[in-house]
C-alpha cells in the first residue's frame, strides 16, 4: 500500500525561482490537503479539495496554487518563492474523518 | 477563529511514570483526533474521537474527549522511552474535512 506519495522529499530553491511539489494517493479519497508546518507550530492548511475539479483556499495560501484534475493527483505550485515558505509541506487524503500523510517535503528557500 | 491549545508544549518525564496532555479547543466540534509525529517523520493517526464522552485506549495510551467543556486528554500510562514524539491533537475545520491542529507537546522519556 503506497498510501499518499509526495516528491521531493528535500528541496533547496533559490529566491524568486518556482517548482511544484507533487501528492498522489492510491486510496481514491475524494478529499486531498496541503499543510505546512513551521518549528514549534502545528500545520497550516494552505489548499483544500473536495474532489477532482475543485480547490479552495485554506489559511495561508498566498504565494501557493494547486489543481486537481484526477482524483489521485494534487500538485502544490509555489511562484516566486520566498524565504517565508521554507517549511515541511505534508500532502494528505482522506475519505472523511481519518486523514492519511504523506512523508512530507521538506524546503528551503535561499 | 478557530483555535486549538494544547498544554504542555513540552513534557521530560521519567520511565514508568503517568502523566496526561490537554487539550482546549473552542468550536463546537463533536470530533477531536491525536496525532503522533517522530522527529523528521509523518503524522500517524492515533485515535479519532467521534462524539462527548468517547473513550478510546491503545497500549499505553488513553484518549477521552468532553465536548461540553470543548477538551480531550490524552492520558499516558506508565510511560516508556518509545512513547518519545511530539502529539498533536485537531480539529475538524469547515473546510471540507481539513483539520486545525494545536502546536503539539513535545514529549521525551527519559530512564
């Protein structure tokens, strides 16, 4: 059982570049997540998705974008990074109550 | 808004002993879950507590959920070095069902 996959696991970028990270979960969940995670903090809904087609905003999802267009696939897409988003972003799924992690992507933006 | 605190942040306690986290919440959610996470590691799901009065025990850990008082404990029985992780607990948001987590407490057991 794969579960939920992200990749990269470690990503260095520079100031101003792009990249996406990738989430895809064998487990056809309808519901698909991207949360950050600071030292210190809990996670951070930055993206939510009920479904394929459909995306919404979560707390922090300035400087983010995402798509679904299948259920199994829910890439997060950072423009112009900044060093505010070095952080662990965790990718999840769930069917409804119990949510399922990905084992995260861990980056940092110089 | 929506918050979750959870006391304490950060929890030394010897092998053997007993010991219980909090955790406050301020919705009107009925549903609470724990998480653990090792250093550098994913959340694995612990327990989800579905209603007021939900008890639920796995090995060494028991979690309860009061709904009218808007907390859950996390109980920790004769505790061992394994236990070693930072727990967090969440709620459900209205956001689908994404969740909003507390800090976490951070938790080392030392012999």
């Amino acid at each position: 059982n794969a579960g939920v996959t992200q990749t990269p696991k470690f990503r260095i970028l520079k100031i101003g570049q792009s990249m996406t990270l990738q989430c895809t979960q064998d487990m056809n969940h309808n519901y698909m997540y991207w949360y950050r995670q600071d030292p210190g903090m809990g996670l951070k809904l930055i993206y939510y998705s009920v479904g394929a087609g459909i995306t919404d905003k979560g707390e922090v999802p300035n400087g983010y974008n995402v798509s679904r267009s299948t259920t199994e696939d829910f890439p997060l897409r950072l423009e112009l990074a900044a060093p505010s988003q070095t952080s662990v972003y965790f990718c999840a799924s769930s069917l409804e109550k119990k949510a399922f992690f990905g084992q995260g992507t861990r980056l940092t933006v110089v | 808004e929506l918050k979750v605190e959870q006391n304490p942040l950060f929890l030394s306690m010897q092998e053997g002993k007993n010991y219980t986290i909090y955790c406050n919440y301020s919705t009107t959610s009925d549903r609470l879950y724990w998480y653990r996470q090792d250093p550098g590691k994913s959340l694995e799901s612990l327990f989800v507590l579905l209603s007021n009065g939900a008890v639920k025990q796995e090995g060494r850990l028991m979690a309860s959920l009061d709904t009218k008082a808007r907390l859950s404990t996390l109980h920790i029985t004769a505790a061992v070095h394994d236990l070693s992780a930072t727990y967090f607990c969440a709620v459900d948001m209205d956001s689908g069902y994404a969740l909003n987590f507390g800090k976490g407490t951070s938790l080392l057991v030392t012999p």
